[in-house]
C-alpha cells in the first residue's frame, strides 16, 4: 500500500468518526466558544462566535453536508 492509498485510508477513517460523533464535537465547540467568551470577559464576543460558526461549518463539510452559514460574516443558527 503505498502513501496516497494509506492517507486516502485515514481520511476515510477520519470522516467516519466525524460523522459517529459530529454532536460531540459541535458541543465541544459550543463550550470552546462560551468558556474563552467568559475568559476574555466579553471582550472577543464577535469573534469567538465567528470561528465557533467555522468550525461548525468545517464539521459539516467533513460529514458532508452543506455549511450553515450564508454569506460571510452572518451569524450561524446554532450559535444563537
């Protein structure tokens, strides 16, 4: 088997267990996201969301879906 064939096999393997346990890593991301917004006391609200919302966006496009989000800059659905 050679490198191309091994990292085509992992990147299976990796989406796989992306879809197995999207809810877990969205939630994750969800906790991510409020623990450094109560650590920057507010001050990063904006931007905190906005990487939250890419890496929901991220996520999705690993299992396969469309993003959630619209054009850049509008806040994701789930975040609200």
């Amino acid at each position: 088997m050679g490198l191309t064939d091994r990292v085509k096999d992992l990147r299976s393997k990796a989406e796989g267990a992306v879809v197995e346990r999207s809810d877990q890593i969205h939630n994750a991301v969800e906790k991510a996201a409020a623990v450094a917004d109560e650590r920057t006391g507010g001050k990063y609200s904006e931007r905190i969301q906005k990487a939250g919302a890419k890496a929901d966006d991220l996520l999705d496009s690993l299992k396969g879906s469309e993003p959630q989000t619209g054009a850049e800059g509008e806040e994701h659905p789930a975040s609200q």
